[in-house]
C-alpha cells in the first residue's frame, strides 16, 4: 500500500445521511468538534473524511458510534450562517476505511486508507451496467420522483462503479442499507446488489399504484353518488318534493345504525333504504318499504328490563292483588326461585283456566308487576285467520305484522310478560288454522327465532313469559294444550267471595264512585246477602256490578241530601237492588219420588243439576228432553238398560219398558247440557219413579254408570263441591276414583260437606233413596 492510500485526517460525523463518491452535497455543520474538524481540513488541503453514526439520536457520538467505512470528501465551499451553523459544500472522492482513531480531544482524527475500486471492462460488468440502467429506467417512470435530467446524466455515464454510486444515490434507501453499499467494493457485487434493490422498489411502487387506483376509484365513487344524490335533491326540489328523500334517508341510515339490530336485519334493512332512496316518492311501493324500515326499527331487537328477582317482594304483590289462588302464585314463585339461580330459564307457557270473573287477566297483570317487566294482553277471542298471528306478506295491500310482532312493538323490550287471552275461542276457517300458528309461539324450542311473514327475519321470543287464559281447555287443540302447563281456578266459595268483596271489591268501587269510609259502610252480612241472592257465578264480576249499583245508590242518597253516611244492613239490601233474583241454594225443600240433584260443571264453573222422571202408562217410550248432549242422552238410554237388566233385584215389575212410557227432563230446558257425569244421577231418579221411594233432599251426586253399574270418574269435582255447597246440599256422592281430588277442595267448602264415595250403583241407591239403609257411614271419605 502506498503512501498516498494510508493517511491521517480530519473526521467528519454526519447524523442520517451518508455521501457516495462523485456525490456533491450540501451539509450544515454545528457540533464543536465538527466544526473544528472542518477548520483544520481548511487549514490542510481541503480533504475530510465523512463517515455516518450508527444511531441518529446521538448528540455526542464515541469511536464506537461510528462507522468505520467512509468517504474521503474535498471540502468545496464553506459558509458561516447568522445562527452558527456552518453551511458546508463537500464532493465525494472515493472510498476509505478508517485504520485507528487519533488522541484529539478538539475533533475527530483518524488513520485511514482508501479502498481502490478496481474496473475492469469484462463482458459481466457490461451486462450488469446495462441491467442496472433498463431497471432505473422502469424505476424512474413508476417513480416519478427523479427527473429525466437524473435518467440523462446516468445513461452518460461509462464507469460501472460511478453508475453504481449515483443509482444509490437517487433510490430511497435507509442509511443502513446505503452504508451496505458503500461498503461493498467490488463493483459486480455492487451492482447486483442495486439491480436486487431497483426490482424490490418497482414492485412496492406497482402495490402503491394499485391502492392508489383503488382508494381513487372508492373516492370518485362516493364523490359520484354524493353529486347524483345531490342532483336527486334539487330535482326533487324543483318538483315540489320540499328537500326530497335525502334528509330522511339519512336520518333512517343513522337510526338503523344506532339501533343495535342483529346483524342480518340491520343488512336488511339498509338494502330496503336503497331501494327506498331510489325509488320515487309517488310509487305505492315507497311507502310500503317505509312502513316496514319503520316496523324493524321500533320492534325490540335486544331491550331487555332487568327482573326483580325477589321471591318475598313477588308474594307481597301477589297477596295484596289477589286473595287465594294458592296454586298459582306457589308456581309463580317457583320461577321466580329457579331463575335466581339459574339466570337463563326460558319463560314458562302458563295457561289459566277457569270460569269467567275468577281474576285470570288481573292476576297475569300482577305477576308482570312483580317482575318488573313489561304486561302486554292481546285478545285470541274470535281469532280466525292465521295472518293474525303470523301476519301478512307484504305482497298484499295494507299488509301488518301479526299480533305477536305488534305486541311486541307494544312492549318495547324482549322479555315482557306476555296474555294471551281467551286462546280456547280461537276458530278456524279457510283463511288457516290460527290455534297450529301458536304453536310456533308457544314451543320453547322454537320461538327463539319466531317468523313473522311481514317482518321475515327471525325474531326471538324465548326471553318471554307467556301466560295464556282459557274458560274451557277441552276446546284447545290437544298439541297447543301440550305446550302448556294448566293452572286450574276453579272459582271461590262463599267465605272466599265475602272476603274478596270486603278487601279487594268494595273499597274500588267506593273510590270510583267518589265515596269514602265515612260516607258508606257496608255490613258483612249484607255482603252475604249479596253473594247469595244477587250473583250466581263461579267468579266476582257480577259481585263486583252489583256492589258498583250499591255505590250508586248510596251515592244518589248522599248527594241529594237525605243522609250524610249510607249504611247497608241485611235488611236495605233489598231496597237498593231490588227483589232477590236467585233463591238461596237448590237443594230441594223435601224429599221427592223421581227428582235426583246431580252437580255438573260449565264454563262458568260448577253447577246443581235437578233431573225429573214421571210415568204414565202407555208402550214403553223413553222421552229426553232439557236440551241435552249426546252424551247425556247415551247416559240416559245405559242407565235404562241397567235398571232392565235389575229389575227382579230392584222389585221393579219386568214388564216396566212395555207397560210404562218414561219422561226424563233436565231443567231449565233453554239450557245445552252435556257430559259424561249424570249417569248416577239419570238411574237413581228413574229407580226412584220406578219404585216409589223417595230421593233424599240433601243428596247431590256425580259419576257416570256402566251397563253392569260400575260408577267410573268424573273430572272438575273441586267446581262441583263448590257448587254443592253454594247450593245448601249436605252430602255428595262422588265415585272412589275421584278420592285423591278432594284435596284440592277449599277446607272451607270440606268441613261444610260430606263426601260419601261409591264404586257401584247399589251404593249409590244405599245413600241417595230413603229407607235403603243410608244410616251407614262406612263408606264416607
């Protein structure tokens, strides 16, 4: 190595740029030890070494901060600016490497030696250089940020490694990998390196054009749909349409976004406001996609109220709304119970069934209240189209979601309590089966996504506490019975009624009727009274319209001024409504031949049935009337055929059927009757004519007869018993099966009666016709 290539000089440190040989540079110099570095490069023969820091963060860089591979520069031109700084024009030599570092505490100084770059024109270099210049080429006009001038003067050049340096130069590269360059030395080396370099860049510029097309064809879209929305505007405008669709498309676009929709109705809807947008406002079409944007947004996609799970705070509402009906409200708080602890229970299908005015409405409002939840009541009364429920398409003119979807709407939230009133008087006609509709509403396996042909996206009804409310469950179609859990409320007794009338009734319809405890009293027995000679029902509402006329009363008196205070005894009862209109109990005043007292049960609950034979001679002809079933009239024609069968053991003349024509009639004769419990009753009336013994008076009974005189089960006892003691009867004959429902009888109505249970006619004959032994208490339940 000669003595020109190894020299000592002054160092220069530069912060983020780096200069190549050939390369003309300005650089702004401020650092004292850089500055004093140039001074003695001025003082010498204008020449410094340039090297770059390894880290840009660095104010004060050590050796160690350096890289130790260089450009040995000539200091051109050298300016002092107002603030300090020095402005410097440096030209890039060649290539040098520092040997060792100088002890010099003022600046930098080093041992260095230049690196000769040897250049040999062969064959690869040639083929290299021309590579080099097709891909700067290709990279200048992708680029467009080195101007043809640059493309010119590269394409003049005939040294490899020069070419190599300028090409560098200009590529936007960091300082690490420029430093990579300048320190690589063999030419070819360098250039392959650049040729790696130049087609890496073309393929980043070519993915930036790409997006580039991308976000501009996305930009000149929105730009294109803002201008035609705003042409849309000013047409609209022009015709009168006021600010046209724009205003409320966007309004709709905002609330179907701010509405929490799942996600496949909230892309729904949004295509059914394009078609809305673009649709003129005149079509008949536009206003129904309007009212269905409308419907999906109003309906409760994910509202949800917060159950007040507190079984104490649930029976206090209920007791204090409802008096009795243990059964119901102990199943209420169960729920209540299972979803403290489980949070997830689907909401049960409960169906009240009962007679009229028992309180099956009222009591599902209460159970709403204490859940805290939303009460929503539709009315199934009469129902007979399926669209009803299920709705309408929207093909059809003035087409609606179905109740359950308004409902729903109603409610406001996805977990109200929800009556379903009267589901037993749905009916069905060629417009479809309403009652096989429910059963998609009703199976908790299925109405997590409920489909509603307006809506048509699924909508979920499993967080919904269904309580549906029945007179007669026999009417219910047996797959929607099987979803439902019966509660029965059978009716109330007559302690029942006076209590309910005291606590609950009276003091109502004394504030409806502007009154207060000071101006009315009414005495309990007048309230018994009431019960028993003014209503006959299984439920309150005519108690409570006959309690409303005794406010009435009592207020007319008060305003007219003849009394201050109003107070209803027994004895005023009857001045304020009247004669009594039913005579207390039906129990017979007597004991009769051919009159039995058989109990039956209605839709308004259970009721005395009084069954008359008479005879007269003729050829043998039975007559039924009283407006009777069929099933009546087969209980009738079984309970003759046994008595033929009997007649010796009866002391009953065997020719009876031929001599004798028979009249059964069943009172009161406007009435339908019908059922499967009378059969006792038919034989011991017609044994009673047919033998001349008398029927006992406070006897009442129930059960149907075989063709070899068995007595088979009955349903409703409970309303039956209750009807019994209504009426004044003292015994009940009911048939043995039937032991295990007279728990369900009220204790009240139990210690008032006695239950004589019976598995044959014979028995029945035993307590039922005086003088055939009825003393014996063998049998009594």
């Amino acid at each position: 190595m000669s003595e020109q290539n190894k020299r000592i000089i002054p160092l220069l440190p530069l912060r983020g740029l780096l200069v190549f040989p050939t390369m003309v540079m300005h650089l702004d110099v401020g650092r004292d030890k850089s500055v004093q570095a140039l001074e003695q490069a001025m003082v010498d023969d204008n020449e410094i070494l340039l090297t770059t820091q390894t880290d840009l963060s660095i104010d004060e860089p050590d050796i160690k901060d350096i890289y130790h591979v260089g450009t040995l520069a000539k200091v051109k031109q050298m300016l002092k600016l107002p603030n300090g700084t020095i402005r410097v024009l440096v030209e890039g030599l060649q290539r040098a490497q520092i040997e060792r570092f100088l002890d010099n505490e003022e600046y930098f100084e080093v041992e260095m030696k230049v690196l000769n770059v040897t250049e040999e024109e062969d064959t690869e270099e040639k083929a290299l250089m021309r590579t080099v210049l097709q891909q700067f080429e290709q990279y200048v006009k992708m680029s467009k940020k080195v101007s043809s001038e640059t493309l010119a003067s590269v394409q003049d050049i005939g040294e490899p490694g020069r070419m190599a340096d300028i090409v560098a130069s200009h590529l936007p590269l960091k300082v690490s990998e420029k430093q990579e360059l300048l320190e690589t030395v063999p030419v070819s080396d360098r250039l392959m390196k650049i040729i790696d370099i130049l087609n890496s860049e073309k393929e980043v510029l070519g993915l930036e054009k790409k997006i580039g097309q991308r976000v501009k064809k996305s930009m000149e879209k929105t730009q294109k749909e803002y201008y035609l929305r705003e042409q849309m505007k000013a047409i609209q405008k022009e015709l009168g349409d006021k600010e046209g669709k724009g205003g409320e498309v966007e309004e709709l676009r905002e609330k179907i976004e701010a509405a929490d929709m799942p996600e496949n109705v909230e892309e729904k809807a949004l295509r059914e406001l394009d078609r809305y947008e673009k649709m003129p406002g005149t079509s008949a079409e536009s206003s129904v996609i309007r009212n269905y944007i409308d419907w999906l947004l109003n309906l409760p996609w994910k509202s949800e109220t917060t159950d007040r799970l507190d079984v104490n705070h649930a029976q206090n509402i209920l007791d204090t709304d409802h008096y009795g009906l243990d059964k119901v409200k102990e199943r209420v708080l169960e729920y209540l119970a299972v979803q403290q602890l489980t949070k997830e229970l689907k909401g049960p299908i409960l169906c009240l069934a009962g007679p009229p005015g028992v309180g099956k409405t009222s009591l599902a409002r209460s159970i709403a209240r204490s859940l805290e939840r939303e009460f929503v009541r539709i009315s199934l009364g009469g129902v007979r189209d399926e669209a009803e429920i299920r709705g309408h398409r929207r093909t059809y003119v003035g087409a609606m979601p179905g109740r359950i979807i308004q409902g729903m709407k109603k409610a406001g939230t996805v977990n109200p309590v929800f009556l379903l009133d009267e589901i037993d008087k749905m009916a069905n006609d060629f417009r479809g089966d309403p009652a096989s509709a429910m059963l998609e509403v009703l199976d908790p396996e299925q109405n997590n996504s409920f489909a509603d042909h307006f809506i048509e996206e699924p909508f979920d009804l499993s967080k919904v506490m269904f309580i549906t409310t029945a007179n007669n469950v026999g009417t219910i179609p047996e797959p929607l019975l099987d979803r439902m859990e019966i509660i029965t409320i059978a009716g109330y007794t007559e302690v029942e009624k006076q209590m309910i009338a005291k606590e609950y009734l009276l003091p109502k319809q004394v504030k409806e009727h502007g009154l207060t405890k000071g101006t009315i009293q009414v005495k309990d027995e007048a309230l018994l009274k009431v019960i028993r000679y003014y209503t006959r029902e299984a439920g309150v509402r005519s108690l409570e319209r006959q309690l409303a006329t005794v406010c009435r009363k009592a207020a007319k008196i008060i305003v007219s001024g003849e009394k201050k205070k109003v107070v209803v005894t027994e004895n005023t009862v009857e001045e304020m409504l009247g004669k009594p209109q039913y005579r207390y109990g039906k129990a017979e005043e007597e004991d009769q031949v051919g009159a039995a007292t058989g109990l039956a049960y209605t839709s308004a609950g259970g009721n005395t049935l009084s069954i008359e034979v008479s005879l007269a001679k003729g050829k043998g002809e039975l007559t039924l009337t009283g407006k009777l079933g069929d099933v009546m009239k087969e209980s009738a024609q079984a309970a003759f055929s046994y008595i033929r069968s009997k007649s010796d053991e009866l002391q009953i003349d065997p020719g009876f059927h031929e001599n004798l024509d028979i009249h059964i009639h069943v009172p009161e004769g406007a009435t339908p009757k019908d059922g499967p419990s009378a059969g006792i009753t038919m034989a011991t009336a017609l044994i009673s004519a047919l033998t001349g013994k008398k029927v006992r008076k406070e006897v009442g009974m129930t059960g149907e007869i075989t063709l070899r005189g068995r007595v088979l089960p009955i349903g409703g006892l409970k309303e039956k018993a209750m009807s019994a003691h209504r009426a004044g009867l003292k015994t009940i004959l009911l048939p043995k099966d039937n032991e295990k429902d007279l728990e369900d009888i009220p204790k009240s109505v139990r210690d008032g009666l006695e239950f004589i249970s019976v598995s044959h006619l014979d028995e029945v004959l035993k307590y039922a016709l005086v003088g055939e032994g009825n003393e014996s208490k063998s049998n009594k339940s």
